[in-house]
C-alpha cells in the first residue's frame, strides 16, 4: 500500500468520499478541512458557491508538466537575447533594438504618382506632335494641352475629317506603349466629336494598376540601392498604398542615403536641338530647355528619347587613364548596344546629351560610331559623386519620385542614454512592485512575484519569436506591464482573503477566490487589451511597439496570474496542509509567521464609508473640472508635438555650456520662419524647433540648413536627435490619434453593454469620458505635448480606468443577485467598501511602476509617465465618487424595480 500511494501522480486526488475532489491528494485521515468533504449545504459557516463543483485547484500530472513546460519554453525563447548576435545560427532570434535605443534613422518615403500621371500625358502631347507631323497628308490642329486635374489630353482637328487619324496614332502609341510594360491593353479611352475634338483620357484601372506596379518597383530599386551603397541590417517594406518605410540602423547622417533614395536616377540620351534660340522664352515644339547639373546652362535637348538608361547593365565609378579625374563607365545590353551604334553612327559631329533626373551631366560631340556598347560619363565628379552615380544606375531608375515626407534620426550616444534610462526604470520598478506585493500581501504576494517574473520571461519570449523591435516606449511598456500584471493577482488575494474571514474553510476559500476572481480578471484585461488593439490600428513606429509590448504582457499576465499561483499554492497546500491561510494577520506569532503574512493594509477591513452620500457632489464637480478642461482644450488649446503640427524638432549638443543668443542668432538669419531654441535636460543639450517648411522638400532643405549654421557657430556641436514631419504625415497622424480614441471609447461601451447591464456601460463610458477630459486639460495647464506619446498614455489610462470600474461593477452585479431586497444605495456603497482595497492596491501598483519612468526615463518619457500618474489618480477617485453615482441615478427604478421600507432584512450575510 505504501509503495502504491508514492507512485500516486503528484496532484491526484484519492477521493476518499466521493465528495472530497477539492483536497488536492490529502488523505482523509489527516485531512485539515473535514467539512470539504460534505455537501455544500451541510458546511458549518458556508453557504454554497457557484463553480465549485469543479475544483480548480486540481492539477492533473500532464496539466502539471505542460505549464512547467511552458514556463520553461519561455525561458528557453528567452535566452537567445543574451547571447551574442554574432555568436547565434541563423535560425535563433533576438528582439531587436529599435532605432530610439540603438541609434540610427527613420525614413518615410512617398511616392509621387502624379508626376508619373504628368509624365505620360506629356507622352501623349509628343506622341501627337510627331505623328501628326509625319502623317501624310500632314495633319493640322489646334489646342493641343494635357490637363493633368482630368488626366486627359485634347486638341482641334482644323479637318474634322482628320480626327480619327489622330485617334488611331494615339490608340496605337498607346498599345505599343502597354505592350513594352508586359500589357496588351492601352491604357487611354480616345474619344473623338464631329467638330474634330480628339481626346485621350487615362483610365482608372491602368492609374491604380501603374501606382502599384510603380511603388513595388520603387520599393525594389530602393533595396538595390541601399544594399549597393554597403549598408547592413537596413529594414525596407511598404507601407500604405504609396509609402515605403526605411529604417537605417547606425546612421547618424542619412543626407547621402536621402540623396540616393530621393533621385530619380532616370538617365536618357538625347540630341540636341541646334537651331533651337536659346534666349527665347519658351522651347519650339519637340524640345525642351534643361539646366546642366554641375552650371546654370541652358541646353535645347529634343523630347524625343534616343537611348534609355534602363538598358544599362552595369556602371562602374574608374578613373579616366588620360587625364586622371573620375568618371563613370556604363555597359549597354544587346538592345541599347545596337541602338547606341545607330544613333551615334548617323549623328557624327552632332551634341549628344546625357541627362539624369531632367539635369543635363554632359553634351558631348559625337566624333565616330560607338558600337562596342560601352560609354563613358565625365563630368566634376570626385570619388563619392561617382560611386553613388553608379550606384543609381546599377540599381535602376525609380518609376516616379520619392519624397521624405517623415525623418527621425537618432544619434548613438542618446541611444545609450535612452537604454541607460529604461534599465533604471525597469529594476527601480520591479523593485517597487515586489516588495509592495510581498509586504502587503505576504506568502501568497510572494507568490505573485514569481509569477510576475515567469511573466516576464514567457513576454520576453514571445516578443524574440515574433522579432519584435524593443523601443523605448516599448520598455515603457514593460515597466506598465509589472503593474498591471498584479491586477490579477491582487484580485484573487482579496477573495481570498474575503472568503477566509466569512468563515470558509483553507481549501475552500482557495476555491472561491480564484473562481470568482477569474470572470473579472477576463473582464477587467479585455478592455485594456481593446484599448492597446486601437492603439496599434492607428499608432505609428515605436507606438505600435508599445501597443504590441502591453498586448502580449496582459495576456500572458492572465495566463500566470491564474494558472501559474493556482500550481504553485496547490503544490503549498498539499506539502503544508495547513489549518489556515496566511492572509490574517493573528496575534501571538513568530517573526517567521508574521513576515509569511500581510504586514499592512492600506485600507482597514470593514469600512463601511457611506460614498453615495455625496454622489451628486462628485458628478456636479468632476462635470465642472471637465467642462472647464474642454474650454482650456480650445483656448489656449494644446500644445501640439511635431507628430500632429508637423516641422522640425532636432536635439543637440554642443560642445561646452550651449550659448542660446549665439544660436539663436545664427538660425534666424535662414529664413526658415520663427525658430524656437530651449535648453533641455542639461547645460549643453539644446532643443531646436522649426515651423513646417510648405513641403517635405523644404523640410529637407531646413535640416540641412540648420545643421550647417549651428556647426559653423559652436564647431563640434553633435546631433543628437532630429525629427521632420511634413504637413500630411502629421494630419494623418492627428486623425489616426483621434479615431483610437474614439474608437477605443466605442469598443468598450459595446463590451461592457455586452457583459453589463446599460446601466453599466453608460455609467462606463460616460466616467471615461470625464476621465480623458480631466487629463487633456491637466496637459494644457502643465504644457505636456500632444503627441502619439501621450496618445498612448491616453489610452493605457482609458484601460486602466476601464478595468477599475469593471471590477466594482462585476461585485455590483454580483451582489445584485446576492441580496436582492437591499436598497441600491446601501448595495452600491458595499460593492465599493468591498473593492476598495483591491481598487487602491491595483493603483499603487501602478504608481509604483510608473513613477520610475517619470524620475528616471528621461525627458522623452517624462511628459508619458507624469500622465501616466495624474491618470491613474484621476481614475481611481472616478471609480468611487462618479460612475457608481451614475449607476446609482441610470438604474434606481431598473435595476430595484421597488425600494422596501426598511432595508433590514438586507443586511449581508
């Protein structure tokens, strides 16, 4: 007998009753808790407890070794991240560095489609032109203008006779156009009047069909160059419809990868008009006046393409053997070979011009024929002008422009200060949170330690799977996520604690807690999930890093929370049997016993605090303080960040004590608008600002400026950050701000309607909504910036508050079909005092998470963390003085349909 019952699984259960399933393998001899095994209605001091029927404190073997399993997996996925990268195979991952930490630069590049649409109506124009020209019987006409607005090509037939002539070259230009570009359908509707009115109109299928080829295209191009150029690790990949998104890790300077992004790097060969007048306004028909690219002069180049560069197969920067200077030597295909040799044979003595980007490089005579299908480019070239020519050329050229319509470039020695300000937040935090945890709760707070750590490896694990990328609002989110992840936790103790001083017994009250905690655990975290999933639908670069760290950690958090403590105290209970929970503190114990449980409560047990009485105090003074914070929202107003105002932030650093007038002197004479110039966080770090330059290429040009005027004034200043948002990254990014807003307010009043009475949910988000207000006009008084930054701190505290007025709800809801005659002002104020510990233990938490970041995270994080604190302040206090009134006034006649005389029979328990 012996032998068998020690080779019993860990976690059976003997059963010696029939009704004893939830003594975790105790024998009935020594079983500490004999009223276990009777029936629910026959336990002295209990009352029978929905759900109990299954034990959750049962672990089966296999149950056992999968969570050992995962918990193990995830330190398992863990490790990769510290090792050296260099040191790993190709197949482990680690969770990469974001450009915030490591240092590097964020390009947004668009691409111009309109100058594709323009290009292929002056196509159509020239088309014309010749083919009427050449038509025999020459065809005459009048009008002749490409409208760009209507995508469309006109002119007059003088001979209406004539017109569909001309329709039939356009048709057919148009087809052997198509049928170059892989398609046999003309992308134009020709139409043509009885007055002789032809007109060539681009159809919508062909634009959306050449906008999407041209961003694959340019997306593919924009890989070549950058690898040609010798950058390592680069992240390239498309975003939206015309957007391709280039991260650059390492590079402080991104002038030179902007240049070589931003270049069309389109080369053609051209004859030159020679009898053209140079001096005249504008050019004759067929011929276009260009600029050379190293001077000003003007030179007659024919629209007429004679060679195209994309038939080049290799260009080399080399050095000419005569005369020394740089130059590039460029390979044609058997295609541009052949045709290189035609027009060179029949033009001797004749100009040729070079043309890249509508900017003459050179025009030189043509003295034989080139038939070897090689050539060469001179021009000032030194050694980088050179290689990154060829480089343009053996990448290709870019269907249409790109332009930077959003740069943030971050240098390496703030990156490590970023890093440095993370790791103290980080241990500081966690810090605070165990031992908050351990001295408030005792063993079972312990206990939620070690889950909070297994938490935050299996999080760390699953980021290094998914190959996220760590920024610093991502360690922002991880700090939160210590935070939070106690939630859960606190939850079950204050059940359990709960259901120790109603009388129930160890295993018992185990039970309960965990059973009637888990349906406001699943509650409480879905609105933060719902929160962070709008966050991520509309955020932008770290944001989203931020949405996808808090994601991943609240749900693990659920995970741990209620599965890793429930095996870790089954496993307790079963060596330790013991009579009673720790979670009471008793007179008469040893200093072991004592530090095993709670040392202090930040609320007593059995308050009994009448809240309703100043219900209509609390809702007519938060609707005032809300009032008043939508007034300063609109005047003043806030203080839009560069994110939604767009223009210029650069961060530097000079190499002393940053002298401001000397500074402020030298940008002000650039003519960029009102520069604004403020110390931030040290002597020697200086904040730059910039209003939006008109376009991003004006944006462009102003960094490039600034950067010159501060280097020439304190010689070795360093840039430390620089951040360029154009006129429409910013609206966008405003817009995308104000829908996760509001839709995050949607969502959640459709869940808590769903899980709740409508009481519930306008109570909810009516509290939210007062909430959001208060802290939008605390960032007008202090002058916070509105940012995505401070978006997402919005957010996270739209959760939290969510997931603190879920919790009184569910025991509101709760204690509705518990005490069914008591008035629902008493059943409102008990559903508060029970909660209130649980409600100010989940905020300090919080607090002690987040206070952290705003001491010790820098100035980048300061404004997100101090938001963070001033929300959770405000949610708490909401809770209890503003969406249990509005329940209190939404549901007085649904919710107790009568209220009775005397609310004795009321009374709990």
């Amino acid at each position: 007998m012996a032998r068998r019952r020690l080779m019993r699984p860990l976690y059976s259960l003997p059963r010696p009753c029939g009704r004893a399933r939830a003594c975790i393998g105790v024998a009935p001899r020594a079983c500490s808790a004999p009223n276990a095994c009777l029936p629910p209605e026959r336990r002295a001091g209990s009352t029978r407890t929905a759900g109990l029927s299954q034990p959750m404190m049962y672990f089966a073997r296999w149950k056992a070794l999968a969570i050992a399993g995962v918990c193990l997996l995830g330190v398992l996925m863990s490790l990769p991240n510290l090792l050296p990268r260099d040191s790993m195979p190709g197949w482990m991952r680690q969770i990469s560095l974001g450009l915030d930490l490591r240092g590097g630069s964020y390009l947004l590049l668009e691409v111009d489609t309109s100058a594709m649409v323009r290009e292929r109506l002056e196509g159509l124009v020239d088309t014309v032109r010749r083919g009427a020209a050449t038509a025999n019987p020459r065809i005459l006409y009048t009008g002749l203008n490409a409208d760009q607005a209507q995508r469309r090509v006109s002119l007059r037939v003088s001979d209406p006779a004539r017109a569909n002539d001309v329709a039939r070259i356009l048709r057919d230009a148009a087809i052997s156009v198509n049928a170059g570009a892989g398609s046999q359908q003309p992308d134009i509707e020709v139409t043509t009047t009885p007055e002789g009115v032809v007109s060539a109109t681009l159809t919508e299928v062909a634009l959306r069909n050449k906008a999407s080829n041209a961003v694959e295209q340019s997306l593919e191009i924009v890989r070549r160059r950058i690898d040609e150029s010798g950058l390592v690790e680069a992240l390239i990949a498309r975003q939206g419809q015309n957007r391709i998104l280039v991260q650059l890790p390492g590079v402080e300077d991104p002038a030179r990868i902007k240049d070589l992004l931003g270049r069309t790097a389109r080369m053609t060969f051209h004859l030159l008009d020679e009898n053209a007048n140079l001096q005249a306004a504008t050019p004759p028909p067929g011929t276009m006046f260009l600029r050379g690219e190293q001077n000003e002069e003007r030179y007659p180049v024919r629209r007429r393409v004679e060679v195209d560069g994309a038939n080049l197969t290799d260009a080399r920067a080399g050095q000419d053997s005569r005369t020394g200077e740089w130059v590039v030597n460029f390979t044609f295909d058997s295609v541009g070979s052949r045709r290189f040799a035609d027009i060179t044979r029949a033009n001797v003595g004749r100009p040729f011009a070079i043309v890249l980007d509508d900017r003459v490089i050179t025009a030189p005579v043509i003295r034989e024929a080139i038939t070897g299908g090689r050539g060469q480019i001179s021009g000032s070239f030194n050694v980088q002008s050179a290689t990154d020519l060829a480089v343009l050329l053996r990448a290709g050229a870019l269907p249409a422009p790109l332009t930077v319509v959003e740069e943030r470039t971050v240098g390496p020695e703030l990156g490590a200060d970023a890093i440095r300000a993370g790791l103290i937040s980080l241990a500081a935090g966690t810090l605070f949170v165990f031992l908050y945890m351990g001295l408030a709760y005792g063993f079972f707070g312990w206990i939620a330690n070690i889950a909070l750590l297994a938490n935050v490896v299996i999080m760390i694990g699953v980021l290094t799977v998914l190959g996220a990328t760590l920024t610093l609002p991502g360690i922002a989110g991880i700090v939160l996520t210590l935070g939070t992840a106690l939630d859960a936790n606190i939850l079950i103790n204050e059940r359990i604690r709960e259901e120790v001083r109603n009388g129930r017994s160890p295993i018992n009250a185990l039970e309960a807690g965990y059973t009637k905690a888990s349906g406001t655990i699943m509650d409480s975290n879905l609105t933060n999930l719902i929160a962070m999933a709008c966050l991520y639908g509309f955020g932008s670069g770290p944001i989203r890093g931020f949405a996808v760290t808090v994601a991943v950690g609240t749900i693990v958090q659920m995970w741990t929370a209620t599965v890793v403590t429930r095996l870790i105290i089954a496993i307790w209970y079963r060596t330790k049997r013991p009579k009673e929970l720790p979670v009471l503190q008793r007179p008469g114990l040893s200093l072991w016993q004592r530090l095993a449980r709670p040392l202090f409560r930040l609320i007593p047990d059995d308050t009994r605090i009448p809240f309703m009485r100043g219900a209509k105090i609390g809702v007519v003074v938060s609707a005032i303080i809300s009032t008043g914070s939508v007034a300063l929202a609109f005047y003043p107003g806030l203080e839009k960040g560069i994110d939604f105002r767009g223009g210029i932030v650069m961060e530097v650093r000079t190499p002393g004590p940053a002298n401001l007038a000397q500074l402020r002197s030298a940008t002000s004479g650039l003519d960029l608008g009102e520069v604004g110039l403020q110390e931030f966080g040290a002597p020697d770090t200086v904040l730059v600002r910039l209003p939006v330059q008109g376009d991003e290429a004006g944006t462009q040009r102003a960094v490039a400026a600034v950067r010159g005027a501060l280097d020439q004034v304190a010689p070795g200043t360093r840039v430390l950050r620089v951040e360029a948002v154009g006129n429409r990254v910013s609206a966008e990014l405003f817009m995308g701000g104000l829908i996760a807003l509001g839709l995050s307010f949607l969502a959640m009043l459709v869940y808590i309607w769903f899980r709740f009475e409508w009481q519930f949910a306008v109570a909810g988000i009516a509290t939210l909504l007062l909430d959001t207000t208060k802290v939008v006009g605390l960032m007008v008084v202090t002058g916070i910036e509105f940012n995505l930054t401070t978006v997402a701190a919005i957010l996270t505290i739209i959760g939290f508050n969510a997931n603190d007025k879920v919790v009184v709800f569910d025991r509101m809801r709760e204690n509705l079909r518990k005490y069914k005659q008591m008035p629902l002002r008493e059943l409102v104020d008990l559903s508060i005092n029970e909660t209130l510990n649980r409600t100010i233990g989940t905020s300090m938490t919080l607090l002690l998470s987040a206070l952290p970041l705003a001491l010790f995270g820098g100035e980048a994080l300061a404004g997100f963390a101090w938001l963070m604190i001033a929300g959770i302040v405000i949610g708490t206090a909401s809770s209890t003085f503003i969406a249990a009134p509005i329940v209190l006034f939404t549901g007085a006649k649904s919710l107790r349909k009568s209220e009775p005389a005397s609310a004795a029979a009321a009374q709990p328990g």
